[in-house]
C-alpha cells in the first residue's frame, strides 16, 4: 500500500453527519477532543466513497486541533482506513493462520482469478477491490471473507467462486457459512454429548 | 526518598527518577536509543534492558520504570547480557550494513552500542525492509532504510521545536519516520534533530560526505549569530570550517543551537575580504597594508576629532571594540555600537541586561513579551519560554504583531499604549503579573529602535516596580539580537545623537571621517560623502561605499571575550586562521594606532585583556550571569500608539556571513513555501 498522499478533492462533512459529531464530542473533554479522530474518520471514509483521503484527514484535523501529522499517523496505523480510492463492492479476505490452514490460500486464488486483481487492487471499471486482512475474528469458521459488513464463512474454492459470481450478478449472498453449516455448529449435527442435546435445538444442515 | 541498589551499590534519589537515571547516579552506564533527557521517554527501542527485583521475572525497560524503595536494579548479569544482545540483533536486522558510507560513521551511537553490546553477527537470512528516502527540508538528509524508529526526532519537533510536523505513519514492520506531506520541517532549530539521531538515518544535508568526525579538529567556542550566546563546538579542517555543533550549557543553550548558529559557516567561506583594498579613480583597488594605513593617516591629518564616527557593528568581540574605542577617543571622535536605531541607553547595566538569566525563564509564572519576535531573535530561547510555557504554570502575552512563535501566547494588542493600561491595572494581563511570583516581561529590539522608545523602556520598568514580584527577582529583560552589543553598551560605545546623528552629519558634512567595524545592517548610501574605513570580514553592504578596505577576521578565526544578553561574559576560541591577509581586528587597530602615532599600549592580547579587564571588571567574571542592582532608567513621556517592528525580519540572512550562506538561502526559499525543489526523494523514478 503507498503510503504517500495526493491531493484531491475537498471534503466536509454533510449536515448528517456534522449533527452526529455532536454526540461524539459529547463523549470527551473538551481539552481531550482529539479522541473522536478514530470515529470522525471512519464516518467520513463512509461518506467518502470508502477511503480517507488527504482532505478529510485535514478537514478532521481542524475540526478536532490536532496536527495534520497527527491525524495522518491514527490513519496509516490502523489498516481498515483506506488511503487510496476502493471499488463499489470491497473484498476483504483473511490469510491470519487459521484461515490459511483451512484453506484461504485457495479462496484467495478464486477471488483473484474470478475478479482479476491482486491484493490491494481495484479492477478498472472501479466496481470491486480486493483486500488482504488480518484477524477477522471467526476463526471458528475459517476461512472467512468480509463484504459490505457481513461475514461469508466456511469458504472453498467453489463456493468463492460462486460468491463472486453472484456479486457480479448484482445480488447480494447470504452471508454465514457458505457450506451449509449452520452458525458454528458442527457440520451434520452433534458429534459428542448427543444425548444431552436440548429438545427443539437446531443444527441446521443435519441429514 | 527512594533508596534503591545498581549492581550492590546503594544509591538515594529523587521521587520521581527512573531506574536508568538512578543507574546514572550510581555511575553505570546504560545504553539507550529512544531516551533522551530533554524529551517525554517513550520506551520504544529496549536497549535499556536490566534485571529488577522485587517484580516480574522478565527484562524491566529501565528508562520507563520509575525507581522504587528497595529495588535491587541487575545491570551486569548473563541474562541482562543477553537481553542487550537480543535487542541489538532486533534492531540491526533491517539496519544497513553502510557504515563506511554513512555520514554517522565514527559517532553512532548503534555502531558504539552495537561493538559494546552486540553479538558481532547476525542470524539473520531472510528479506531486509527498504524505505524509501523523505524529504525534510534543505538541512536534514534521510537515509530511511537506517531509523530504528526512537521517534527522537518526532519528539522533538513536538516538544521542543513546537512545529508538530514530524511523525511515524504505519505501522508494525511498515512503520516509518515523515513529516507531514513531506513538507520541510519547518522550524529554525531543525538541525538538531540530526544531533538527536542516534542512527545515520536523519543526516546534516550541507555536511554530507564533507569529512569524517576523527580527521575534524574540535573548537569550543562561542556563537554570535544571535545574542544567546550559545555554546558551539566548531569543527575544522585545513583551513575550512567544517560545521558547527552545539555544546551544552544548562544555563544558555541547553543542548540545542539555532538552524544559523548550526549551518551559517559555510558563509565563512564567501564573500571574505582577504586583503586591503583603497579606493582610487572611483575604484577599490587592491593595496598593501601599508598603503592602506598611509591613505587612512593622510586623511586623517587635518580632520578634527569632532569630525570622526566609530561604527560598531553586530558581531564584534570585546577585545576588537576595546581597542577600537581607544584609537578613536584617542583621535578626539565617538564610536556608536547602535546600529539598529536602538534608543537604549548604556548607563544602568540593569537597564539593558535579561537580567532574569535564561534560566531564569524556568522559574517565571507570567512572560510579557514587548516588540520582540524571539523565535526569530533567539530560536533557543524561545524554546525555553515554551518548554515553560508547556507546563500550563507560565503564560505568555505580547504587545506587538501577531506571530507565530510556536506556542500560544495572549496577544494583548500591537501599540504601546496597552503598556500604559497594563501598569494601570487596565488589563487582564495586569492581574496575571501581579498574581505572579516571578514575572518577566522581555522588550525587544522592535521596543527600542523608535522615537518613544525611551518611554517605553520607563513603563516596562514601572511594570516590573509595581508587578516586580518577591525577593531579589528581577523581571526587567532586554533580548537583545546583536552578539557584540552587551559588551558594547559595557564600554559606553553610544553617541547622544544615536546612529542617525551619525549618518546625518556624514550627509551634512558634519562628520568626515567615519570608521566601520563591521557593521552592514545600515544605509551605506547615506555615508557616500564621508571617508569610510571598513574594517569586517565579508564584502557586503558595508563596503559599497567604502573608501579603504581593512579585511579583519570572522569570529571562527579569533580568540575573544562576548556578553551575552544577560551579560555573561563568555569567551571564545580560534578554530581556524583567516584568509589572506586577514587579521584580527585588535591587532589591525594596534597596527594603525602606531602609524598614526597614537601607539596602544598593549603589544599581545593578554596585555589587552588585563587592560580591558581594569578598566571593566565586569569582563573578568568569565560564565556567570550578573546580578545588577535595580536602578531608575527610561524617560517618562507620552508613547504612540503605532504598532511594532520587529527587527529581525530575514532570520535567515540577518548578518554578513549568514547572508553569504547558501544553505541559508535554501533555508529561505524552503520556509516561504518553494519546497522540494529538488524533487521529492532522492529515490523517486
């Protein structure tokens, strides 16, 4: 990812979002304002076509007295502000070590070859981009891939393949595990304690 | 107090001190990257590793843990021997194996550490990290691929500098040192960050690749770029000042010296007037000593001693004045050292002393400043007022324009008369000064240089009577801009009609012969008609309407003794010889002196000191801050209630050998804005 900023466009909050800072700075101290920079960069990213750009990042730094570099550091720490335009529909996919050992490096392959991009890319007509991530937090139902604040989970090759494909359709998957599991139940019911199991409890995908 | 043991030495310290400080006291030496005395610890490079007990049983950051009653502190033992080791090998892992290349060569603090503390070799075999070059302005060079990531230099520009435009974006392994945009650092004490540097990753970019540090010889001496006085080491080469780096004194410069102090020397080699010139048939022509002295003494037959001026100019040492005043008393004429239009008088030393020390800004509760820009005037001693003022215990207000002086200050308004309501009590600000214990209120040369600058030197010494706060503190101080003026006004070098006596008798024809010891901040125009003698050591104004040329030496060249604005008399060493047939300008007086019959009565600068030394005592006590007596000075009368100038309006080029400096003209061209005009990086395509 470059880390170099360009100049574009200005930036201002809209109304909206002007009156819900309110409640963010109620939240602090005056003298200690500068704590709504994570929230105020992440609601201008939303309003922003999903990156933070050189004039939000100045226009929060005004807002909230900070220096310029200050709020340039908070926005390259942390990697789920975009510094440089993404597509309409962002892929993130986890390779941290358990979705890799079940097998993200296949679902990373679907994705690139079904999309044609690599990591940190966005194909040209500007509609998706693919993101490598770390940890997302569902090890439990690795490998996993986060699209439009829904997690797809239980990911194979195939099953990645036809996620993108249905994107592409212009639909929206059902998110959850992508193998017919149900939550993070075991795949095809109980395995232990099935005696135990209480009445009416489901487990969906069972025979 | 705390009473702790480093390796079975007991020592006591202060509440408050950490476990590598106590190290410190106990005379164990502890390596460190990220710690730095004058700036917040931020515990990030791990060198300073030890073994403590009571607590956990793992490697304790001694620079971040406080020091406890009955600590037992470990700094000996296999296991902090292998703490070190660890972290070195950390640390060098994506470090370049550059050192014969690298400009930090010989005084690094990893390449030191890494011979003392490390393992000698590395284990590592995988991929190193590159970082690609930033650029900070014309005086730092980045060798990125070398930060360890102390973020010294970040903190720095945060705390001390006060220009927050440094700072580490990313993270983890991608975690790398910028200023904002890649903008210049725009500070004018940025210099020090290379000082600060324990790596070769931020590097003098004027210096580079100019010498090594063991083939420089090492002058401590004094600066005179401003009137703080730093204390400077100059290191030479041959015949060529190499750089200048700062010393430290506590009670002056700290460990810091201003941009000019730091990279003005290369106008020391340009511009240097290295041989006499007379002027004939309208031209100044190249001439021997002799004849220079000879077209002096004819001219000065026949001239009454009425009719002779002496201007002293702003980087004049004592010895040079002192001789000087001598020739030219003995001549029957005047010297005026004034050259800015101040209108302060000489007669009270309280009256134009910082007479509450530098360290005395440490103490204050309340600074008034008066006409005075000082982050232009004296970069260090503002950075002292701000390290004060960061302790929320000192406010700050100003009476003149609206600057930016890297802190907040109460701007009380841009016209004398807000003095006038002050010592009325007709203002915020008054409550502060009397609430205040040690209040300071600082004039500057923009307070002093005007018609009613009398009067307003009475106010603020009415201010400082009524506001004067409790015991022997003295608020009354006069930041002054030109190193030579302390001693200067010591000596009584002022003339009733002030510089502009001086340059309307020299149009009037009043004045005919008019002796110029480098003094180049005036309108040389105005003495077209006089006989000028110019005695300095760069061609610049003053010698555009000079009649003989004598070239004298710049102040790397000569031993001299200089005040400093709180009086502190300070002397400094010859690092190298001047050009040609320069000479050190004592010597160049006592030489004409003889030729004009009027022989000085000392034959070697000792005779002279001790000479200088019976007539002002004052300049015998070399390093101590003057406590003088408070006396009545300024003149009661009206004050207008037009805004202030500051007089130093080109920090940058403010006397002869900055103003030959090109690194300054980058300076310059940086600070207005044209950055990266050499392109981004070094790197980039």
């Amino acid at each position: 990812m470059s880390m170099n900023v360009k100049d574009t466009d200005s930036f201002e909050f809209t109304p909206e979002n002007l009156e819900w800072t309110k409640t963010q700075f109620a939240k602090y101290p005056e003298n200690r304002k500068e704590s709504c920079v994570m929230p105020f960069l992440h609601r201008a990213q939303e309003q922003n076509n999903g990156w933070v750009s050189v004039p939000v990042m100045e226009y929060i730094a005004d807002m909230l007295d900070m220096p310029y570099i200050r709020v340039h550091e908070v926005a390259t720490f942390y990697s789920m502000y975009n510094l440089k335009p993404v597509g309409k529909h962002v892929i993130e996919v986890c390779t941290t070590t358990p979705c890799w050992l079940r097998g993200s490096d296949d679902v990373v392959r679907a994705c690139q070859e079904e999309l044609g991009i690599g990591f940190g890319e966005t194909t040209e007509d500007g509609e998706y981009t693919l993101l490598e991530v770390e940890c997302a937090g569902a090890c439990v139902n690795a490998p996993v891939i986060a699209y439009k604040e829904e997690y797809y989970e239980d990911l194979s090759e195939d099953s990645t393949r036809a996620f993108i494909k249905e994107i592409k359709a212009g639909k929206t998957p059902a998110p959850g595990p992508q193998n017919g599991r149900f939550k993070s139940c075991p795949i095809g019911g109980p395995t232990t304690l099935k005696d135990r199991a209480p009445a009416g409890a489901e487990f969906g995908g069972g025979e | 107090m705390p009473t702790l043991t480093v390796d079975g030495v007991e020592v006591e310290v202060e509440p408050g001190t950490t476990v590598l400080q106590a190290c410190e006291q106990a005379g164990v030496e502890i390596p460190r990257f990220c710690y730095h005395e004058r700036l917040s610890i931020a515990g990030n490079c791990r060198m300073c590793l030890v073994e403590v007990t009571p607590g956990p049983p793992k490697p304790a950051a001694s620079c971040a843990l406080p020091a406890g009653d009955g600590m037992e502190v470990r700094t000996n033992t296999e296991k902090v021997k292998q703490y070190r080791e660890g972290v070195m090998e950390f640390l060098l892992i994506n470090h370049p194996l550059d050192c014969p290349i690298c400009d930090q060569g010989g005084e690094c603090d990893l390449q030191d550490q890494s011979m003392a503390y490390g393992e000698g070799a590395s284990r590592y075999n995988e991929k190193r990290r590159i970082v690609k070059e930033k650029y900070m302005g014309p005086l730092i060079r980045t060798i990125m691929t070398r930060c360890i990531h102390c973020t010294r230099c970040v903190r720095f520009a945060d705390e001390i500098a006060g220009v927050p435009s440094l700072g580490a974006i990313g993270r983890g392994e991608n975690m790398q040192i910028t200023t904002y945009n890649e903008q210049a650092f725009a500070s004018e004490m940025a210099g020090n960050v290379v000082d600060l540097c324990p790596v070769g990753a931020l590097t003098s970019k004027p210096y580079t690749f100019k010498a090594r540090p063991w083939e420089l010889k090492n002058t401590e001496t004094i600066d005179v770029h401003d009137a703080l006085g730093s204390n400077v080491r100059i290191d030479s080469r041959g015949k060529a000042v190499m750089r200048a780096l700062p010393r430290i004194h506590e009670e002056v410069n700290e460990e810091w010296i201003s941009d000019k102090t730091r990279h003005a020397v290369d106008g020391l080699a340009k511009n240097r007037l290295d041989r006499p010139y007379i002027k004939k048939d309208g031209k100044l022509q190249e001439a021997t000593w002799e004849e220079a002295f000879g077209a002096i003494a004819a001219i000065l037959q026949g001239v009454d001693g009425s009719q002779i001026a002496g201007i002293v100019g702003d980087l004049a040492d004592a010895e040079s004045m002192y001789a000087m005043k001598l020739l030219i008393s003995s001549l029957g004429g005047s010297v005026e050292c004034r050259q800015d239009g101040s209108k302060m008088g000489a007669k009270h030393r309280a009256g134009y002393l910082f007479n509450s020390g530098v360290a005395g800004i440490d103490e204050a509760d309340a600074i008034l400043l008066v006409g005075s820009n000082p982050r232009h005037e004296s970069p260090v001693l503002n950075a002292r007022i701000r390290q004060r003022w960061l302790t929320r215990e000192c406010p700050v207000a100003n009476v003149g324009p609206d600057v930016d002086l890297s802190y907040k200050v109460q701007q009380l308004g841009d016209s004398a008369a807000v003095l006038e309501n002050i010592l009325d009590g007709n203002n915020d600000f008054a409550d502060v000064l009397s609430k205040a214990e040690k209040p300071m209120i600082i004039l500057g040369q923009g307070a002093l240089n005007r018609d009613d600058s009398l009067a307003i030197i009475k106010l603020a010494h009415d201010i400082c009577e009524k506001y004067g706060g409790s015991g022997d503190w003295n608020g009354f101080n006069v930041l002054h801009t030109a190193a030579s003026r302390v001693a200067a006004l010591d000596m009584g070098l002022v003339t009733d009609g002030g510089i502009d006596g001086i340059l309307d008798g020299a149009e009037k024809g009043d004045i005919k012969v008019v002796y110029n010891l480098g003094a180049d901040e005036l309108d040389t125009a105005r003495l077209e008609k006089a006989f000028v003698i110019y005695q300095g050591s760069h061609g610049d104004e003053g010698v555009r309407h000079a009649d003989v040329i004598l070239p004298g030496v710049a102040y790397t060249e000569k031993p001299g003794t200089y005040l400093n604005t709180e009086g502190r008399v300070q002397v400094a060493q010859r690092a190298i010889f001047g050009p040609g047939e320069a000479r050190e300008d004592w010597t160049i007086f006592r030489a004409l002196s003889e030729v004009l019959g009027k022989t000085l009565e000392f034959d070697n600068i000792a005779q002279l000191r001790s000479k200088m030394h019976a007539d002002y005592p004052q300049f015998a006590t070399v390093d101590a801050k003057p406590n003088e007596p408070w006396a009545e000075f300024g003149v009661a009368g009206n004050v207008s209630n037009d805004g202030f100038t500051h007089t130093i309006t080109d920090f940058w080029g403010s006397n002869p050998i900055a103003r030959s400096s090109e690194t300054m003209d980058e300076c310059r061209a940086a600070m207005n804005g044209d950055n990266q005009t050499e392109g981004a990086t070094g790197t980039d395509g």
